[in-house]
C-alpha cells in the first residue's frame, strides 16, 4: 500500500444523504474492483483507482478536525473508498477514525462491502450510546455468481447478509444500501425482491434503493463498466447505447413496477425505504442530544 499526503480529511457533507454533516475518505482509490464505480469518473481525478493509498497523518489531522468543531454531526465514511480493503486489517485507520468519532461525540453513516466491519461492531456500538449510527452494507445482487462477475474483489453477498444479521444482532442500525440496480442485469423482480427477504430475514431496518432503479454513468467511468461487463454479458454496451445514449442516468425500463413491488415487500416487513424515514428513525434515540449538541 502506499501513503499520499492529506491536508484536510473532514469534509462537509450537503444533502439528505443519511442525515450525514460531513464526510471522510482515509483512503484513496479502492481494491473491490466493482466495475459500475462512479469514483472513476474524471470529476474526481483519481488515477491508479485499484491502487489503495492511504492518507498519511490521516488519524491527527482528523483529531484536530473533528476537535475544533463546535457543533457536532454524523459523518459520512466510505463513500468514495470502501475503508474496510484488505490494507486495513494492519492499518486500522478506519477503526482509528471510528474511535475519535467516539471521542469526540460524533455519529457516523458507513458504507462497505466488507465483512470486516464486524471488527469495529465494539467501537460502533460504543458511538451509539451517545449519536446516531447508520451501518449500511451494500448488495446490488443476492447472488454471489453474479456479485463475483459485478464487484469481483469484494466479499461474498453471502457474507455481507451475515455480517448484517450480526450487525443486528448486536442492536445497531444497519441495513442494505441497494445502488446501483443495472439496468438489463439485475433489474429483475425476483433478484430485488430476494434482496428485501434477505434484509428482513437478518433483522434489518432499512433498505435503500433511491427513488427508482438505474445506474449513473459519465466519461471513464462509462468506458469502464463497458469495457468489463461486455466480457460478462455480450452485447450489453450496444443495449445501453441504444436505450440510453450519453445519458448520465440510465434507469431501468421497469423501475416503476419494480419500485412498486420493492416499497410494497419493504412495508410488509416494516422495514423503511425512503431516506426521510430511515434517517428519522435513525436520530430518533437521540432527539434530546441533538437539541442539546447537534444543533447548538
Ligand atoms: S466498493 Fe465502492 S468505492 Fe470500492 S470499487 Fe466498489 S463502488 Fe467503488
């Protein structure tokens, strides 16, 4: 692995996405290997993405950071790099990123792909007697053939259902984050709907899918997923140039009918969907504190 200099590491974070305040990436391009990725695109910058470079200094400048605010918040982790790649088991910056969010009274919204997250299930739980935690571990497919073709470094789904029923089990929100649903691969009814069987079968309170079912795709990203997914399923990049074009958002043509039967499973088993009630449910434990320290 190598080391690349930070000068900051709190970001701010806007939007509704999981209540989150700011975010915070430790590492630098990522080794899952999913071949939808939109942190390859060129906005982003990031050459070598497969090469995992961690962020020297990351855990000091974060401690003063996250010192310095006066008003506390839930930050985001891993959205642009899963912090859970194999370099962490030695590094444990992503559990020493965990630990001063601890400290320092923040909540946290994590997203991966690892089981290893299963490491931190102590300092999680540690974060949720204080603030919100929202753990969130991402399958876009219940079936691991297809998950080895689409996110070929990543663990199992099988794993990653596991790790959701300990996650649970332990009495920490977590839940599937469902994105992207590829259009033509697995949008289909039963693999959604498993998905949903799944989660509720692990005990989980939330799967989020967004408001419909589709894939983002811009520039180096676009060449990329092309480049991969024809290998696996011949004939797929003429599908999407023929129904979608240049467009940045590709949604499935059936997204309306398989939201409707994604909402209609995720009720039946009171499990929340729509990000305004996922995130309620999630403050809701700590409504008093964040009168007191979230929105001073
Ligand atoms: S885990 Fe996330 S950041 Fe890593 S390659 Fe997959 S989509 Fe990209």
């Amino acid at each position: 692995m190598e080391y690349i200099d930070a000068k900051s590491i709190l970001m701010p974070w806007g939007g509704e996405w999981f209540g989150c305040d700011h975010t915070v990436n430790i590492y630098r391009g990522c080794s899952h290997g999913c071949i939808y990725c939109d942190s390859r695109s060129d906005c982003y910058a990031i050459k070598r993405f497969d090469t995992v470079r961690a962020k020297r200094n990351a855990l000091e400048i974060l401690e003063s950071e996250l010192a310095h605010k006066r008003k506390k918040g839930i930050v985001a982790l891993g959205a642009m790099s899963d912090g859970y790649n194999p370099f962490e088991k030695e590094t444990e910056l992503t559990r020493g990123a965990l630990k001063l969010f601890d400290r320092y009274g923040f909540g946290v919204s994590l997203e991966t792909k690892s089981d290893m997250v299963l490491r931190d299930i102590d300092i999680l739980k540690s974060i949720s007697s204080h603030s919100p935690v929202f753990v969130k571990l991402t399958v876009t497919t219940p079936y691991d053939g297809l998950a080895k073709k689409l996110e070929p470094r990543a663990c199992s789904v099988t794993r990653r259902f596991a790790a959701l029923a300990a996650l649970s089990e332990a009495g920490l929100y977590a839940g599937v984050l469902m994105t992207p649903v590829l259009p033509f691969i697995e949008d289909d009814s039963a693999s959604v709907l498993t998905i949903v069987d799944k989660a509720a079968e692990c005990g989980c309170g939330f799967v989020y899918a967004g408001n419909s079912f589709g894939v983002t795709l811009r520039d180096s990203q676009r060449v990329h997923f092309f480049d991969k997914a024809e290998k696996h399923f011949v004939g797929i990049k003429e599908k999407y140039c023929a129904a979608y074009g240049n467009d940045y958002f590709c949604v499935s043509p059936v997204s309306d009918e398989l939201y409707k039967s994604f909402a209609d499973r995720c009720r039946k088993y009171g499990i929340e969907y729509e990000m305004s009630q996922i995130v309620a449910k999630g403050k809701r434990p700590y409504e008093k504190q964040q009168i007191s320290l979230f929105d001073l």
